[in-house]
C-alpha cells in the first residue's frame, strides 16, 4: 500500500468510517475519481455535523436542567 492510500485509510478510520465506507473511498481514489470521493468524504461530514449538531441540543437541555436546580438551590 503506498503511502497516500495508507494515510486515507487511517485518516477515515480516524474520522470514524466504517470498512466499507473505507473500501469505497479507496476504490473512488484508486480510480482517480476525485468528485466522487470529495461527494463521499462531504457526505459523512454532513452525518457528523448532524451528531454534532444533535449532541449540542441534549448538551443545551441538560445546562438549561444545571441552572434551574441550582436556581431552586439557592431558594432554599
């Protein structure tokens, strides 16, 4: 494997793609296919903007939980 294709692999491994999306992205590469492969990378980022974005929503609920309880605290 050469160097490119090995840092890709890791890197999506890193970004959290499962095998497949993995082998898929390697076979757009190898094919020298780049639009299909950036459409492939920007699909799995939208994914993870969507968990991000997600994940912000739960964390804002559980804040907004923080500061109502340690408002009825300090009532007491």
């Amino acid at each position: 494997m050469n160097v490119q294709k090995e840092n890709l692999t890791i890197t999506l491994s890193d970004a959290g793609f499962d095998q497949e999306a993995i082998e898929k992205a390697e076979q757009l590469w190898e094919a020298g296919r780049t639009r299909d492969l950036i459409r492939h990378l920007r699909l799995r980022r939208c994914e993870l903007m969507d968990m991000l974005h997600e994940s912000q929503k739960r964390v804002d609920c559980l804040d907004t939980l923080i500061r109502q309880t340690e408002k009825t605290m300090e009532t007491k």
